[in-house]
C-alpha cells in the first residue's frame, strides 16, 4: 500500500489488487448536491493522469468492476463529523462517511492510495492499482490549521487558493489569515479604503505590495469552504498596526502619520484607544470583516502590543471581544489576550510564553497550539536554509517539528483545553511562492499527522519512512519542497 499522511486511524489489509478500470464510473449513493460536488472533485484529481472519463452517476446499471462508490448512509454516526471508511475490494472501491466533510477527506487517502504519478497533470502510464483492505479513519484535533501571513510580504490570490488545495490533500480544516501588519494591510475595508490602498502599497524591504479586493477574498473564502477549510481572518491590534496609522493620519494623536514602515521590528506601533476617532476605526474594520465570514472566528492580534499601555491594553481588547461578539463571530487572539478577562467564547493562540496560555487553558478557554520552538514554519531548517528566521535559538529539522504533542506541550495544561494545533508561516524572510514551498513542505506534511493522528500512534522511524514516498508525490503536484537529509526520498 502506498505510504499514506496523515495515518489513518486503522488499515485492515485484504486479499487482492482493486485496479481502477478505463470505463469506471463514480457512482454517489445518495446523490445529495455535497456528495454529488465531491464525487465530481474526485473525477478531476483522477482524471489528467489517468486519462479516464470517470463519468459520476446517480444510480443507473450496476458500477463496472473498478469503480467506485461514495455514499453517506447515515448510520455511523461513531465516524463524526469528518471521519470516512473505505472498503477496498478487487470489484469496487466504497467510501463510506457520516457528513459530507468525511466523504472529502476520504477523497484524499483514495488519492494518496494511488501511485504518486495519479497528481500529474498529464496522462500518465497505468495501471492504477491499490492494495485491498479497510481504512477506518477520524481525526484527533477538531482544530488542524496553518497559518499564512500575507501581511510582511503579499501574495496574490491564486497562491493562496494553491495553498488550500494542498491544505485539504492533507486533511488540514483551518487556513487563519494573517492580515494586517506594521509592514501592510492587505484586505480592503470599503469604509477606510486607504488602509488598503496606502498601508497595502508595500511591504518589506519595499518589495512589492498589494491587497486583496473584497471580491477576491470573498473567492478565497469560498474556495476554502468548497474544501471544507475555515478561514480565519486576522486584523492584528492594537500593536503591529503601522500599516493602518500610515494610512490616516486622524488615527495618531496629533493628526500626524508614519511613514510606511518595510523594516521587521516588531513592538513598535499602537493604536490609540483614548482618539475618539480610534472606535469608529475599530467598529467598521470588525463589522466588514465579520461580514466577510462564514465561520465562527474572528482574530484580533493582540500580541507584541509594547508601545501599548497595560490599562489601554486591556480596554482594546475588552472592546474587541465585545464587537465581535456582537458580530456573532467568537474572538480569537495570540497568548497575551489571556492578560484581560476573557470572555467565555474567546481562544487563546499559545505561541511562547506558558502563563497566559496556561491561565487561558485553567479559565476555561480552549487553546490552539503553535508553538514557535515546534510549529514555526519561518524557523529555518538548518544552517543552509538560504532565508528564515532564527530567533527561537534552534533549527526546526523535519523529526523537531514533528516530534511534539499539543496535548502534552505544556504540562499543567489540561488536555481537555487543547483544541488542536496550528503551524504559522511568517513571512519576513519568505517572498516568493516558490520559497514559501520550500518552508512549508514537507514539515506541513507532520503537522498534518500530528493534528490528525493519536500520539500512540505516530512514530517518528514509521513516518519517515513514508514520508519518503511522498518526494516525488509532492514533485508530481509541483511543490517545490525542502529534500531534508533526515529523508531517504524514494526518487
Ligand atoms: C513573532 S508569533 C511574532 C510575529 C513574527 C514572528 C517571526 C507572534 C504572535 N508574533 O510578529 O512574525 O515572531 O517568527
């Protein structure tokens, strides 16, 4: 069987070789508008390699040998939201899920299960045969996300959708969107347009700026939610907000503007909390921002704020979580919102400093595990890494990223607080698509599993002997990805 990431739950394996026939179909069973859509994403991933037509049927003729099957019957609600089993037999391969989120994520071992070639985009030479068995497959963590900040440097939609579309082949369900920053603001807010147009105008070291259009975040967001991948946007306050202050000059007591900042300090900028004029800032910015999403998080920053005092502090961020919760969404925020009483809705994002997550996690708000010794992807690999930050004092090899547990991270954490974990990639360093490949892959690969695997059941000799098996899959769907000599690569 080929090497599969994450590990599913179990594989149970057969007698015999399940081949993909020419003339198979994908039958859906019921043919509900959801499973219709990703019995149709299926036929599009399998169809440039293997050059079948793969038409997806309703009901029709029983299936030819060598189809396949995907059916939500309802009865086994033990797989949740996002759990899938898989029967593969030498007739018919059966995917079986509870929710339309389940039947998705199987699409995704069944094309890992399936030799590396089946991602290109040309037609490649078969036969397309998988091992038989049953995969019986759910998730650990409810919360398995990275983060992207397109803040420090821009980059442009169709890198971001590329972004989600290999997210989702890693069973990832969280993409948080690091929006703004001292260095840009890249998300039009149609009341302050300017924060856009003149706080998104560059970015670091003055390289190229931009922002997106409502529109094209509005595709964004649905792009994700086709993948079944919530996007949480970030408006980072009340520090990190140079970009903003450049923008309007109203926003700085004594009418007076930055310059645009394209340095990377951070710390250096606040908000003003006692500017009337800061209220409406933050009324507008949070209600188009809560307009444009459909899920349940809205992130307020809230860390690095030093130029911030301790009692202005604790009004922003009291007045955040007030705003978005009355925008119907729950605040999130970086460890140091833990400093003011939180509401109870509110998530704390660990990043580095145990107190606040711990007093965040004993008050009883859930946490999200990003830990920047384990899950910082801007960390450079070693000392060859041409760019990357190295800050934490220590590289973050493949076996170091993922050889933790969010669950056990910090000890006298309650497991019960860890929602799950997610990976940031900052991106000060990184300024091109092809090297936000090389930091994110293949470490993304092992966040994966951890978000998704039990602990007792990952093992670092084990995944990175399948690890291995998925270079040349990575290849094969254009990834330009880091080839750590902790790997024996297959190609
Ligand atoms: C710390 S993590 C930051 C970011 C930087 C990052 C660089 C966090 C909440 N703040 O502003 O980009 O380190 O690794």
């Amino acid at each position: 069987m080929e090497p599969l990431i994450p590990q599913p739950t179990s594989i149970t394996p057969g007698t015999g070789t399940f081949r993909l026939s020419p003339e198979a179909v994908i039958r859906v069973n019921p043919g509900s508008p959801q499973s219709i859509r990703i019995a149709k994403a299926l036929a599009r991933l399998l169809r440039p390699a293997t050059g079948y037509d793969l038409p997806v049927q309703i009901s029709g003729d029983p299936a030819p040998a060598g189809s396949l099957v995907l059916t939500i019957p309802n009865q086994d609600a033990s797989l949740g939201e996002e759990g899938y089993e898989l029967q593969i037999e030498p007739q018919l391969m059966t995917l079986r899920a509870y929710e339309p989120h389940g039947l998705f994520h199987g699409i995704q071992t069944i094309r890992q299960l399936f030799p590396p070639s089946i991602e290109a985009g040309n037609l490649q030479a078969g036969p397309w045969n998988i091992d038989t068995g049953l995969i019986h497959d759910l998730p650990h963590y409810a919360w398995r996300g990275v983060m992207l900040d397109v803040a420090r440097h821009f980059f442009k939609p169709e890198t971001v959708i590329r972004l989600i579309d290999l997210l989702a082949a890693y069973k990832f369900n969280i993409l948080h969107l690091h929006l703004t920053d001292d260095q840009g603001w890249r998300l039009m807010i149609n009341s302050w347009p300017n924060l856009a147009k003149i706080g998104g105008s560059t970015a670091i070291r003055g390289d190229p700026g931009g922002y997106f259009t409502q529109e094209e975040y509005q595709a964004i967001v649905e792009h994700a939610r086709a993948c079944f991948i919530t996007v949480i946007p970030e408006i980072d306050l009340p520090g990190h907000t140079c970009a903003a202050l450049a923008s309007y000059p109203e926003l700085n007591p004594g009418g007076k503007a930055p310059a645009l900042y394209t340095g990377s300090e951070v710390g250096f900028s606040s908000l003003s909390i006692s500017e009337p004029i800061t209220q409406q800032f933050l009324g507008d910015v949070i209600r188009e921002v809560a307009a444009l999403t459909p899920g349940p998080y809205l992130h307020i920053g809230g860390d690095e704020a030093h130029s911030t005092t301790e009692q202005d502090y604790r009004q922003f961020i009291e007045r955040l979580q007030e705003l978005v919760l009355a925008h119907g969404k729950k605040p999130l925020g970086w460890e140091e919102i833990a400093r003011v009483e939180l509401v109870p809705e509110a998530v704390v994002q660990y990043w580095i400093n145990s107190e606040w997550a711990l007093k965040a996690g004993l008050h009883g708000n859930p946490v999200v595990m990003s830990p920047c010794t384990k899950a910082y992807m801007d960390i450079k690999y070693n000392e060859d890494t041409p760019f990357g930050q190295t800050w934490t004092g220590s590289y973050t090899e493949i076996q170091d990223a993922y050889e933790w547990d969010p669950s056990t991270f910090l000890s006298d954490l309650p497991p019960e607080a860890i929602l799950g974990l997610e990976a940031p990639l900052w991106t000060e360093e990184i300024a091109t698509p092809e090297y936000l490949d090389f930091m994110l892959f293949p470490r993304l690969c092992g966040y994966a599993e951890i978000g998704w695997t039990p602990a007792q059941k990952r093992d670092w000799g084990d995944y990175r002997r399948r690890l291995a098996g998925h270079g040349d899959r990575l290849t094969a769907m254009g990834v330009n990805y880091y080839r750590s000599p902790q790997i024996s690569w297959n190609d």
